[in-house]
C-alpha cells in the first residue's frame, strides 16, 4: 500500500467518524433541550403539576396580608 493509497484510507475513516460525531452532537442536542424543556416535564407528569398548581394556589389565595 502506498502513502497516497493510506492517506486516502485516512481521509475517509476521518470523513466517516466526523458524519457520527455530527449525528451524536445532534443526539445530544435533541436530549439536552428535551431535558430542560418544562413543556416536557408537564407532558409526562400532568397529574403532579396539576396538584402542585393547586396547593400553590391554596397557599397564595391563603395568606392574609
């Protein structure tokens, strides 16, 4: 094998493992903002965001000023 023949090999096992790191950025794009995301949170959970609404809504109608 010669040196162009294994500096092409190179260039494309570089050319492929950068096409997997874009797709595992764009994975871990995708999961970090779903992680953040209250909108999220709410959609799995409506019950628990539902009562914690309310017992804050207790709390503040509540108190007397």
């Amino acid at each position: 094998m010669s040196a162009e023949e294994r500096i092409e090999v190179l260039r494309e096992l570089v050319e492929e493992q950068e096409a997997e790191l874009h797709v595992a950025v764009e994975e871990l794009e995708v999961a970090a903002r779903r992680s953040v995301d209250v909108r999220n949170w709410i959609r799995h959970r409506p019950f628990v965001w539902t009562a914690g609404a309310l017992l804050l809504g207790a709390w503040l109608g509540g108190r007397r000023t």
